[in-house]
C-alpha cells in the first residue's frame, strides 16, 4: 500500500514469475457509485454499431496467422464488419477497430473485467498493416462505471506511429450509453521494411 485515502488509495503490484518481473503496476482504488449521475460536461459521444449478428467474431486461430490469440476465446468479441479489412489483406487505414464485447461464459462485467475489456480487442493497427506480435509496454484505465448488463461497445484507435512505438485510445460503453471506462497505451510495433504507410481516408 503506498497511500490510504477517504476517497482514493495508492497500491502497487508486483507479478513475478521465477526471477523475471513480468507486469509492474499501480492502483489508484475508490469505490464506485452503485448509480452515478450524468457527467457534469463531457465531449465524448456513444457510436452505433450493427447488430451483434451481422458483426464479425474472430477466431483465437486464423488461418495463415504465426500464433494463436487465446484472449478471444475468453470473450465473445464481434467486430464491425467496416473495420476487418485487415482480415482478408485489405486495410482501411483507419487505424480504428469498433465492436460488441462480453465474456463468453455471459458472466456479468465488473470493474475488472473492464481492466480486461480495454486491452482485448486487437491493434487497431491491424487497419494500417498486420505486424504481427504488439505487446503492449503501459497501459493506464480509467474505470467510471460498473456498466447495466448486457455487451459492452468498443472503440479503439491508433493515434500516432512512430519509432517502432505507436500510441492507443480504447473507449468501452454500456447498454445505458454511458461510457464505462477508457484506457490509454503505448505498444511495440514492428513495420515490415519498406512498407509504405497506407493513404488517409
């Protein structure tokens, strides 16, 4: 515990496996309102997404794909079907992934399952070019609200690539329209040599 609070408490967390530190983190812990009022003032908007059955579910194994995405298979993710390019080669170079999320055994979202939520679809530079690995080097949540049941929406996108680094922006929403959590991170991305970066819609 490094700091208790009224209304907030600092902790951090080691997770070591045999001597290698493996995710460093800090908690900022508040209790959250069981019915929180409206923001106050807010720029943020709720998207519309197609039905969850015209949306695409992604396998955790696809064809032709180096490794196996066992994440997927905890979640029923189905993203829209105008932000899958990247799927059959063709990327839109948007650098934005949209969809409906939940867990695949339908268990309720708590505060931690949109700790999970913010870091389970793909890169949104899936829509600029498949890279392969992106592991994510920080990710900082904001968790507003424990969402009403039912799926969540999703949006992420890619901001800048630059370096072999680019930057995130993940917004989860609620059946309410109230946006639940937002999560920002900075991930590792390896361009393959002389790949032109796409033209922008």
């Amino acid at each position: 515990i490094l700091r208790a609070g009224r209304s907030a408490s600092q902790v951090r967390t080691l997770i070591v496996q045999g001597d290698r530190a493996c995710v460093d983190a800090t908690f900022t812990l508040g209790t959250l309102p069981a019915e929180p009022p409206a923001p106050w003032w807010s720029n943020r908007e709720p998207f519309d997404l197609p039905p969850i059955d015209e949306c695409v579910k992604l396998p955790a194994a696809r064809d032709g794909a180096p490794f196996v995405v066992s994440i997927m298979d905890r979640s029923d993710l189905r993203l829209d079907p105008e932000v899958i390019g990247f799927a059959s080669g063709n990327p839109s170079g948007k650098a934005e992934l949209r969809g409906w999320i939940s867990f695949a055994d339908n268990r309720p979202v708590d505060a931690l399952g949109l700790l999970f939520f913010t870091d389970a679809f793909p890169p949104a530079t899936f829509e600029l070019a498949e890279a392969g690995w992106v592991p994510t080097l920080s990710l900082s949540v904001y968790v507003r609200a424990v969402p009403v049941p039912g799926p969540l929406r999703v949006s992420q996108t890619a901001q800048v690539v630059d370096g072999g680094r680019f930057d995130e922006v993940c917004e989860v929403w609620d059946a309410s329209d109230r946006l639940v959590a937002q999560a920002t991170q900075l991930a590792a991305i390896r361009i393959p040599e002389g790949l032109q970066p796409p033209a922008r819609p």
